[in-house]
C-alpha cells in the first residue's frame, strides 16, 4: 500500500513539474516576443497618431477585411476577438464576433470585450475619429490605409510589430516581395493592352490611375484606360468607353456581372474586349483588400493580360 502511494505521488509531482515548466516555456515565449518588438512601442499611424502599445495586445478588433487577413498571415489570429460583417477570409472568421461594419465599429460592444488594439483602415478616418474612438472603448486605436501594392506588403510589418510577431510578418513580406518580383519580370518588356476594370455597372463606375486596383493593373502590366481620372473610383461615361475601346474588359466578382452579361448590354458589342473574349471575371478580393493576397491579385490581372508569360 505504500508503495502504490509513494508511485502515485511520484506521479503528481513530476506532473506538476511538467506543467510548471510548460506555464515557464509559454511565459518566457512571450516575454521574448515582447522583448524582440520593444514594448512599449511607438508607432505613427496612416493619419498621423503617435499610438503608444504598452504590451503584447491579447485582444485584438480589426474593423477591415484586409488587416484581419493580415493578422491570421502573422501568427496572432488566435487573438482575434472582433470582426466586421464582411470578413470572410480565412475560414476561421466565421466564428468571430461581429462588432460592426465599413461604417465604424459598435462602441458600445467593442468598449464592453476590454479591447487592446482596435484597427481601422477607412478612407475617412481622421485623427479626431480615432482618438474619439479610443476613447470610448479604452482600446488604442492604429489606422492603417495603404494606397498602394507596396504599402500594402509593408503595412504587414507594420501589423506584425504591433502585436508582437515581427519575424513572422518578415517572412510574409518577403515572401510577397519575391512573387511580385517574379511578376515584374514575367510582363517586363511587353506591350501594355488597353485595360477598363468595371467596379459598377449602372452607374458605370472604374478604378482611376490614383486607385489601390490601378496601381494592381499597373504591376500586372496592363494600361488602365482611367489612368488620368481625377478620382480613385470615378464614374465614367459609356462614350469614353467606346472611344477608348479597351482590348481587355475587367468587371469586379461582387458586381455579379458575367462576360455573357457584359456582351449583352447596348452597345458594348461593339468594344475590342468583347469582339475578342477578352472580358474577364476578376476575384476583387484579391485586388481590393490591401492585405497578404494582393500579390495573387497581381498576378490574377497579369495572367489574364499576359497568358502565354506564365506558361
């Protein structure tokens, strides 16, 4: 009988000593992730704030597709714990909270989960939005709205420091750097094709030379039709769009459109892209979300306007 007890309290304890060095080995993880980022840490968001992050975030709300996106691609989904209602990439949002929309997150909830960093990336986000928004939830509040494709894959960095997995975030931009680089070389030195990208239909509305799509088109190696127009999304006349006669017709899955759709409509047999099966469906996800797939956005457009380059 005291043998047996004696072997099970040898049990428990080298039970409990496992578990204490399992609690130390997380412990000291994350004391080294806080020590590689440098908490407390400084950063300047896209509108200007200087946000002070104290420490490792645990709670974190991303108010934009693409910075969720980003968060799974560095390590720190797990941490998630609000989302907006059109997240739906990857699967594992699907289970996450909804606190809001493109309008603005829900203060009130967002306030009530004890939230440490709330993302945002609006177009209209200004510093006194933010800091009104941080505090009313008591979270910090970084605004990130990366303009370009390049300012996409180094707002990944950017994401990474901030909740404390910058070697991950590394490898993810670099890993992106390198494919859009081999994009680059596949269509440098090709002719540019003539490219209308459709957003809407009625109202006709394009993505302009300043836009986050037509710097995608320009990397992709098309010619943007809307190069010059004075808007990122402008509306654009259907007799522009006769005379520029595009050699390729992009239109943007969410419209819903098909090429069977766009062949069909008054006048629009007339243009190249038609004549030649060249209007093509696009997976705007990819190209609208400045995330960690923008480069298989890239790439999507420059298969479709260089086909045989990717052979």
């Amino acid at each position: 009988m005291r043998n047996r007890l004696f072997v099970m309290l040898a049990v428990l304890a080298v039970l409990i000593f496992a578990a204490a060095c399992g609690a130390d080995r997380q412990e000291g993880a994350g004391e080294d992730a806080a020590a590689e980022t440098g908490y407390p840490l400084t950063v300047t968001d896209a509108v200007g704030r200087e946000v002070e992050i104290e420490g490792r975030p645990e709670r974190i709300v991303s108010m934009a597709p693409s910075i969720t996106e980003t968060l799974f691609a560095v390590g720190a989904g797990e941490r998630v714990v609000g989302v907006t209602t059109a997240d739906d990439y990857p699967p594992e949002v699907e289970a996450i909270e909804r606190v809001g929309d493109f309008q603005g997150p829900n203060v009130e909830k967002v306030a009530a989960m004890e939230v440490d960093v709330l993302f945002l990336s609006f177009d209209y986000s200004t510093p006194e939005t933010a800091d009104d928004l941080q505090q009313k939830t008591g979270a910090d509040v970084v605004v990130l709205n990366p303009q370009t494709v390049e300012e996409a894959i180094s707002s990944i960095g950017t994401v990474g420091e901030i909740v404390g997995e910058p070697e991950r975030a590394r490898t993810v931009e670099e890993r992106l750097r390198g494919e859009l680089e081999e994009i680059r070389s596949a269509v440098e030195g090709r002719e540019r094709p003539a490219v209308f990208y459709e957003i809407w239909h009625e109202p006709l509305q394009t993505a302009g030379g300043g836009s986050f799509i037509g710097d995608a088109i320009r990397l992709a190696g098309g010619r943007n039709v809307a190069e010059d127009a004075a808007q990122d999304y402008p509306q654009y006349p259907l007799e522009r769009l006769l005379a520029e006669d595009p050699e390729y017709y992009f239109v943007g899955s969410s419209s819903g459109a098909t090429p069977e759709d766009v062949a069909a409509r008054p006048n629009y047999g007339s243009l190249r892209a038609v004549r030649e099966d060249n209007v093509v469906v696009i997976d705007d996800d990819l190209v609208n979300r400045p995330g960690p797939r923008i480069v298989e956005g890239v790439r999507q457009l420059a298969e479709a306007l260089h086909p045989d380059a990717f052979e």
